[in-house]
C-alpha cells in the first residue's frame, strides 16, 4: 500500500515519462501529475498528454491553464517595457 505521494510536473515528454513508472515502482510512491499550460499546447494535447500520464501510472493528472494569468502578470509587461528592442 502506497502512503507517500508525490506530485510531478508532467510534460510527457521523455524525462517526465520515465519519472512516472520509476516514482511508483523503484521508490513505491503514489504519483499524481501535473501540466501548467502556459499556450504552447492545444486542447487536443492536453488530452494526450493526461492519457500517457495514466497510461504509465499516475493516480491522478490535472491541466491547469494559465494563459491568461501568465500573459496578465508576466508577458505583458515585457511588451509594454519593449524588453526586445535594446
């Protein structure tokens, strides 16, 4: 029986896709995994994304999106301040 749980920031990529079954299997963790979208990955994605995260073990998976909040209290205020032109 799992009693420790751990929450791994999901990509699916290959690195977080190794951590998943290695977490649960070689350390006995309870993994729950999470991908923060920031505009780099449709609907679709995401969707994909949580299915490999199941698919290799995780008790859980969450998407959270911060479009919005990341552009709100980041992005814009390099737009405004023209960080790109030196």
């Amino acid at each position: 029986m799992m009693n420790n749980k751990v929450v791994l920031a999901f990509s699916g990529g290959l690195d977080t896709s190794f951590c998943v079954p290695y977490l649960k299997n070689e350390k006995g963790l309870e993994v729950h995994t999470v991908m923060v979208n920031t505009g780099g990955f449709s609907a679709m994605e995401e969707s994909e994304i949580e299915k490999r995260a199941l698919l290799l073990g995780a008790a859980s998976h969450k998407n959270i999106n911060a479009v919005d909040e990341y552009y709100n209290k980041g992005i814009k205020y390099l737009l405004f301040g023209n960080i790109l032109n030196n």
